[in-house]
C-alpha cells in the first residue's frame, strides 16, 4: 500500500501533534524589528530598482535599454524593475519561511514576517499615486493578517506555510509577466501555466490554513476584541486571491482571445527592431 511520507504530508497538510506557538509576542519587540526590516527593505529595494534591475534586464534582454524600453513601459503599472524586485523579494521570503520551518523557530519566522510587511509599504510608497483598488486592499490586508497573529498561539509553522505559498506563488507571477512582456512563449501558455500554480499555492493552502488558523482562535479562552478584525483581513486577502486566480483563468481558458496592452510589449519590441533592419 502506497503511503505519502509524512514530511510530504506536513506540506500539504501543516497539522502537527505537538503545536509551536507563535505568540504572544510583545509589541515594543514586534515595532523595533518591523522598523528594523523597513529601513533594510527601503534601502535594498531603491538600490536595487534603481542600479541592479537594469543590469539585469540588459543581460537578459539585449533590446531592452537600446530600445528605451522603459520609457515604453510607462503604459504598465509597474516597470521590469519592479517587478525584478518582487522575483528576489518573493523568492528571498518563501525560502526564509521554509528556513523558519525547518530551524523550529518562531523568531526567525517574525523576522521574515515583519519583512513580507515591510516589502507592502515599500511598494505602496512605489506605486503612490497609481495604486489600484485592489492593491490597496492587499497592502492592507496583509500586514493586518501579519500583526494580529503576532499576538495569537497559532502554531508558527501553520503561517510559514502560508507564507511561502504566497510568495512563491507572487515570484511565479512576477517572472510569468516578464515573461508576457519579453519573453517568446504564448501568452495564453503564460497565463496557463500561472493558473495552476495558483490553485495550490493561493487558493488550497490560504483556505486550508485559514481554517486551521480559524480553529486556533475559536479555542481561545476569550475572544480579544482584535478578532473580528482580524477574521475581516483574512476573509479579505482569500477573497482577492480567489479573484486574481478567476482573472488568470479567464485569460487562459474563458477568454484566450482578449488581448492586454501588457501583452503587447513584445509584439512592440519586434515591430522596432523591424524598422531599424
């Protein structure tokens, strides 16, 4: 009889005999570590955009600086460079929390934590003045989902799993609209691919371990009056990424034929390198 190794099954399912809280953590020590990651964040993120981006896309993309691409790329939301950010953001993150995971240890696990929410107000400062609806409730959403749970039992290891399906899952989406911008692929291929990374890692592991995260709290001794808020932030951030997946499963499989403006910034790359042959 085939059995599923139990590390396997701890990753689909995080439920442990023996629970790690990962609070109550004091809020002076919560507050000097998020400052702490903050200025780190803000720093590496400005350095990065601003000098090693562009190197980056050069290397990969010899047409993208002769071309002035990033002038073009004033009718997206966010330039390549930002979205190199997210890809080493995201990737950094989702290994740190298996890190955490691994290391069995929940201090570890807040450090990376304050740093996901510390990446949320760089990128709303980056985005300031052309931030949608969406974003701004994710930007929001999120650290609240992040600091209440400084102050929960949950066992840690339930929200590094959380949190590396979520960044996993925005590294992949990072790279996949790169990819639309530049790369050779089908885009509706792109778009595939992207919907069943996002099944697993944005739909089936948030909602299971909201549900585990649930129970932790429905257990406690007495409600704090934080709860409800935060129940609000979790139902919100399982909304919006079961509405980004419908979009990715729209574009993939609903309406392959509509066409973006993103995903035409390669047929604009070909177009220019056609006229100067």
């Amino acid at each position: 009889r085939c059995r599923i190794p139990v590390c396997m099954w701890r990753v689909l399912v995080p439920v442990f005999d023996e629970a790690i809280a990962f609070g109550p953590w004091p809020w002076q020590h919560v507050v000097r570590i998020l400052l702490e990651c903050v200025v780190v964040c803000f720093g590496f993120g400005v350095v990065f955009t601003k000098y090693g981006a562009p190197r980056v896309m050069a290397a990969f993309f010899p047409k993208w600086r002769e071309l002035h691409l990033d002038a073009d790329e004033k009718e997206n939301k966010r330039s390549s460079s930002s979205l190199l950010f997210i890809v080493a953001h995201n990737g950094s993150v989702a290994i740190a929390a298996l890190l955490a995971w691994f290391l069995q240890s929940p201090d570890l696990a807040l450090r990376v934590f304050c740093f996901e929410i510390a990446y949320e107000v760089f990128d709303t400062y980056h985005l300031w003045g052309q931030i949608d609806a969406e974003t701004a409730l994710h930007h929001i959403a999120s650290p609240m989902c992040i600091l209440f749970s400084t102050m929960t039992t949950v066992d840690f290891r339930v929200l590094c799993h959380l949190m590396f399906a979520i960044d996993a899952s925005g590294c992949a989406l990072a790279i996949g609209k790169l990819m639309l911008r530049y790369g050779t692929l089908p885009r509706v291929k792109i778009y595939k691919v992207l919907f069943w990374v996002y099944v697993p890692t944005r739909i089936y592991a948030p909602f299971l371990d909201t549900v585990l995260i649930c129970h932790n709290l429905f257990y406690m001794a007495e409600w704090p009056e934080w709860l409800r808020a935060y129940l609000w932030a979790m139902v919100m951030m399982d909304g919006l990424n079961t509405y980004f997946c419908y979009a990715l499963m729209s574009r993939a499989y609903l309406r392959p034929a509509v066409v973006l403006p993103e995903d035409q910034t390669w047929g604009r790359i070909l177009d220019a390198e056609a006229r100067q042959a």
